[in-house]
C-alpha cells in the first residue's frame, strides 16, 4: 500500500512539473497558432471534395511548392535568430491570407475554380509551415528531460486552438456560400497576429538561454544535405513520409466516401468540423496528464512502432466497412494518436539535434518530406485505381508500408536515455 502511494505522489510530482510559466505561455502561444489554422482547416477540406478527381496532381504541386521553399527558409534561417525567424516567416503568411482576401473580394474571384485549386495548395503550405516555425521555437527553448515535461501541457494548448477554430468555422460555415473564403481568413489573421505576439512574449523569458540569440548559420542547402548525411534524420525522413504517404491514403479514402454521402459544401464543413471538435475533447486529459507519463514508461521507440500497426487496423477496417460512420471514428482514433502520443514524441526526438538541425532538418522533415508523402500516397491511389483494383480494396495494399512505418520506428530515438 505504501508502494503504492509514493506511486501515485511521484506521478502528481511530474504532473506539477508540466505546469511552469513557461510551458503554459507555450501552450498559449499554440492555442493561438492552431485556431488560426482550424479556422481554415475545415474549408480546406471542402476545396479538396470539391477537387476530389485531380487531388493528386494538386498534393504533387504543393510537394514541389514546399521544395522551392524550404531553400528560402533555410537562408532565412542561417541568417537570423530564432525571433528573426519567426518574425519572418509569420509575417509572410499574414500578408498571404490578406492577399487571398483581396483577389477574393476585390477581383470577384470568388466562383473560380483555380483560385479554389490554389487556396487548397497554400492551405497545405500554410498548415505545415506555421506549425513547424511553432516547433522550431519550442524544441529550442525547451530540451531534452525538460521538454519531456512540457511537451503534454503544450500540445494540449494546440488542442484547444483546435476546438475554439473549428468551432469558428463551424459557426461561419453558412456564410461559405455566398462570401466564400472571407471570414474565415479575416479571422485566421487575427489569431495568428496574436500567435506571433505571444512567440515573442514567450522568447523573452528565455532571453538568457545560451545561444538563443544566434543564427545557427550554415547555407541554404544543409537540411537536404544533412538528410544525406546524417542516419538519424534519414530514419526520421523516412518514418514521416511514409506515415504522411499512409495518412494521405486515409484521408482520400474518407473523402471519397464523404463526397458520396452528402453534396452540401455546408454540410460536409460541419461534419469535418465535428471530427476535429471530438478529436479535441479526447486528446486534452491524455495530453495534459498522461503524455509525459506515456513517453517515460513505453519510450519513444515503442511508440513511434506502434503507428504501423495501428495503419494496419484502419486500413483492413476500410476493407469491411467503407461508410461515413467508420470515418468518423477512425480519423479521431488517428489523430488521438497523432496529437497526443505520436507528435510530441517526434518533437522530444528533435530537440535532441544539434542546433542547425532543430532549425532546418526538423523544418524540412515537416513540410516538403511531408507534402512528397501526400504526393506518393495519393499517387498510390491514383496508380492502384488504373489497375482496377477496386476503391475498397486499395488500402489493404498498403498494409506491408505500415510494417515499414513499424520497424522504421525501432531506429529513430535519440541514444540519450530519458530521464526520470
């Protein structure tokens, strides 16, 4: 019994060391970022059903958009502090949505359908880069045994972005069709403004953290060549696009079986809006309370096998039950996983890295690595339908990847050990 006790002292021990200052500012400083991303999240997902037939051509153009850009930012970041960086990039993608609202409204583009193709393309941009400059801040303010404390609380902080901006876009989706993409981008501006606001605030109290006001230096080119050299980033490269290429074969399979379930674009944006809202509410409590005790007791390697074989549930699922309720619960099982485990997992695992690679290597790694794996898994589809295998059937051929996914996991922790 006694045993038992000082069990249950030590784990509400760890649990008080999640909540400092720092680490709920943090988590603040993501609430911002991932509202202004869910705002448009869902809209996003209504230009993809309503491109469902050229997806794959549209996922291989952000992939190449991600490549020209990924040397742009390096050079950035070679150049500048880490306030530098965010200052830069965050301000680039504030006058972006201003500039979607004005060839909107201004140029009456609002029925045309390349403008549609093109917001779905920068919205992937979009999503990946700010999240990722997100992670750059954190990994290099908060390191190793400290971040496996805080890297909960914080993800829990995104959650509920996540919910507020769905509920947001919820609550607009009825202006949808007739102002289009408006409102919501109005919106998204404001939180990420308030996003790049509380980055800095956060930067502050780390003022006197060595290095933190130092460009890593380096050139345009060191995140690819760094993913040639170095076997750990290879590991990492090769774990998130084969799971992106895995997740893309998830998502087109559930749009597809939402597009044949409702033709209202209205519709359609509420459902994706409900997913994202229960996703909230079931991540909090594991991310706020049982992530940093997960990451200590299974360890990072277990858990970044464990997504293989939870691909491979999912996609015998799609097999014996193609409907709209089986994608309901599946992309919240995804994502639980993803948003409360697997992700800050990943971020434990890169702030290992030295410091060029916590600025590059991580930002590379998240985007264009992660776009191609869009590109590759929509492609599988595209490739498997043209030989006639039949829409149910398609994920079951992409099973042997997730074993893949499975043993690339066993390679990728960091040789420190993880403190208790």
């Amino acid at each position: 019994m006694k045993l038992f006790f000082n069990s249950i002292a030590s784990a509400l021990k760890r649990i008080t060391l999640s909540f400092t200052k720092e680490s709920i500012l943090a988590g603040f400083f993501f609430f911002l970022v991932l509202c202004s991303w869910y705002i448009l999240r869902p809209v996003r997902n209504e230009m993809a059903v309503q491109n469902s037939e050229i997806l794959p051509y549209l996922l291989g153009i952000g992939a190449l958009v991600m490549l020209l850009l990924n040397p742009v930012y390096s050079w950035l970041a070679s150049r500048k502090n880490l306030r530098g960086v965010l200052i830069g990039c965050y301000s680039f993608f504030i006058s972006n949505l201003l500039g979607f609202i004005i060839l909107w409204k201004f140029f009456d583009l609002s029925s045309s359908i390349v403008l549609s193709q093109i917001f779905y393309i920068w919205c992937n941009v979009y999503s990946f880069f700010v999240v990722s400059i997100f992670w750059v801040v954190i990994i290099n303010l908060f390191r190793g045994d400290n971040a496996a404390n805080v890297f909960g609380v914080i993800a829990a902080g995104g959650s509920l972005g996540a919910y507020l901006g769905s509920e947001i876009s919820k609550q607009l989706a009825s202006t949808f069709n007739e102002s289009g993409i408006i409102f919501f981008t109005m919106i998204a501006i404001v939180f990420l403004c308030l996003a790049l606001i509380a980055g800095l605030v956060l930067m502050q109290r780390f003022s006197n953290l060595k290095g933190i006001n130092e460009s890593p230096g380096g050139s345009s080119f060191d995140a690819i060549r760094n993913l040639i050299s170095s076997s750990q980033i290879r590991s990492i490269g090769l774990y998130m696009y084969l799971w992106t290429a895995l997740m893309t074969v998830h998502w087109i399979t559930s749009v597809e079986i939402v597009n044949a379930w409702s033709s209202d674009g209205g519709n359609r944006i509420i459902f994706f809006s409900q997913i994202e809202q229960t996703v909230t509410v079931l991540t909090l409590f594991t991310q706020f309370f049982l992530t940093a005790a997960i990451m200590r007791v299974v360890g990072p390697k277990y858990i970044l096998m464990s997504y293989g074989f939870l691909f491979t549930g999912v996609f015998i699922g799609y097999f014996l039950a193609p409907t709209i309720g089986y994608v309901f619960v599946v992309t919240i099982i995804l994502r639980l996983f993803e948003y409360g485990i697997n992700k800050p997992t990943r971020e434990l695992i890169f702030s290992y890295l030295k410091k060029v690679d916590r600025y590059k290597s991580s930002v590379f790694v998240d985007t264009f690595l992660v776009r191609l794996g869009d590109f590759s898994g929509s492609g599988f589809i595209l490739i498997s339908k043209s030989f006639g295998v039949a829409f149910s059937q398609v994920p079951l051929l992409a099973i042997p990847f997730a074993g893949c996914v499975a043993l690339l996991g066993l390679k990728i922790p960091p040789k420190e050990q993880i403190k208790s």
